[in-house]
C-alpha cells in the first residue's frame, strides 16, 4: 500500500514538474512573440516600404545577415543617430559597405 502511495507521489511530482516546464515554454514563446512584434514596429519606423521589402528578401536568404542588419538599425534608431527613414537606395549602399568589409580581409600564410 505505501509502495502504491509512493508511485502516486511520484506521478504527481512529475505531472507538476511537466507542467512548469509548459507554462515556462509558453511564456519563452510569448516573449520572443512580443520582441519580433516591437523589432517588426520599430523597423516599419526606420525603414522606408522598399527598405523593408528587400530586407525581407534578404531574410529570406541569410536569416542571420538580416538579424543583425535589423539589430543594428534599431540601434542607431534608439542613440538617435538617424534623423529620417532609410530608402532603399541608401540601405543598399549600407549593404554594399558591409559586403566590402568583408571581402578586404585576406589571410596570408607565411
């Protein structure tokens, strides 16, 4: 009879240890909902409609390219380093600077 008591408490323990870790999985989700919403908000204020079309094409080929393009955006925002919207002309003039940033780095062996 007390073995049965045990397993009984074991079954609830772990019932309530599942269930914590859902509501924890949940509110994970729901967070990370409301910060794509407020990245969303705050890109749609700094990017101009063309902007924000082909940043969204380029999500779709480097999700992480895009990610921190977005970040870095929101940034200059928040420090108030951008005085207007971004067009498309000049985030793609930011893109090709990336892109030549990168491509000047050469690694010689010796």
């Amino acid at each position: 009879m007390e073995d049965e008591r045990d397993i009984e408490e074991i079954r609830r323990r772990r019932l309530l240890e599942l269930q914590a870790r859902l509501e924890e999985q949940r509110r994970q989700e729901e967070l990370r909902r409301q910060y794509e919403i407020q990245k969303r908000l705050a890109l749609q204020q700094i990017l101009a409609p063309e902007a924000r079309s082909r940043l969204a094409n380029i999500r779709t080929a480097r999700p992480e390219f895009a990610e921190q393009i977005e970040l870095q955006l929101i940034q200059l925002a928040q420090s108030g380093r951008l005085t207007s919207q971004i067009t498309d002309a000049q985030l793609r003039e930011i893109l090709r600077r990336l892109q030549e940033r990168k491509r000047n780095i050469r690694i010689r062996r010796a």
